[in-house]
C-alpha cells in the first residue's frame, strides 16, 4: 500500500452553481476555475498522483493550455487512474473532506461516492465524502471558496484487476 494526500482551494465566483465530486449543485454562486471547477476531483487527484510520486495535477493539465478550459474534472480523473494503471497501480481507498460553509452538501454526499466509487473502479465501501464547515471562521467562514483534503490509498494492480 502507498499513500497520497491531496489539497485543493478553489474561490467562489459569480454564478448558479458548483460542480463537487461530480455532482451539479444549485448555489448563489460558481467557482472560479480554468476547468468545471471541481475542486474535490482535483483534490483526488492530487492524492493518487502524490500516492503513486507522479507529481501533482498542473504537471499534466496546466491552467495554461487551452484544451483544458472547462473541462470536466471526471475527465481529468480517469487520466489519473490510466497514468496508475499504466504503472500497474490501482486506486484501493479514497477519504475526503470538504470544508465549505455553504452550500449545504450532506443530500449531495452519496452521489459523490458513487461517482468517485465508479470512476475508481472501487466499491462504494473504500470511498468516503464528509463535509464540514469552520464555524464562520477564515475565509471559508466568510464565504469565499471551498476548500478540500483528500487522502487516498493506492495497491500494486493484481491479474486482471
Ligand atoms: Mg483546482
């Protein structure tokens, strides 16, 4: 087993809605971002990459190129899990925790799980999504952004798997 943690901050921003671990969710505001913003995902990828000593997200999709503007994180993702696969590693458990103050994410946490449980090829069982805030303190308190720790483990992949 190898081990990764990933970290993620992204500002909110004008808009109707955040996407978080896949997942649309109405809101006052959008996030700022190059990509759909999801800041989970990133922070996912953050942990598998750091896991597997591949680097970090901007290594392989840099907020510089333009074929990145946009896009959706479960895309940048599954890049993630190819670049384990192609090392004969495979994801084997994934924990986060979202720091937000609003909105409110506890209805939103079980489709988070299936999706990073699909995209991980792991069960639903080795994937946790929980969500906290920081009592109004910081930045986060006052509103400003979402921020995100994620920490993962990874396993040699064995015959087929
Ligand atoms: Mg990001």
């Amino acid at each position: 087993m190898r081990i990764g943690h990933g970290f993620d901050v992204h500002a909110f921003t004008d808009g109707d809605g955040i996407v978080l671990g896949g997942v649309r969710i109405p809101h006052t505001h959008g996030i700022k971002a190059h990509s759909d913003g999801d800041v989970l995902l990133h922070a996912v990828c953050d942990a598998l990459l750091g896991a597997a000593a591949l680097g970090d997200i901007g290594k392989y999709f840099p907020d510089s190129d333009p074929a990145w503007r946009g896009v959706d994180s479960r895309k940048l993702l599954a890049q993630v899990v190819k670049l384990l696969h192609d090392r004969q590693l495979r994801p084997a458990q994934i924990d986060v925790t979202v720091i937000a103050q609003t909105p409110k994410l506890s209805p939103h946490v079980e489709l988070m799980r299936s999706n990073l449980a699909h995209d991980l090829e792991v069960p639903r069982e080795f994937v946790n999504v929980k969500a906290t805030t920081t009592e109004g303190l910081g930045y986060i308190g006052r509103g400003e952004g979402i921020a995100v720790h994620a920490v993962a483990l990874i396993e040699p992949r064995t015959g087929n798997g």
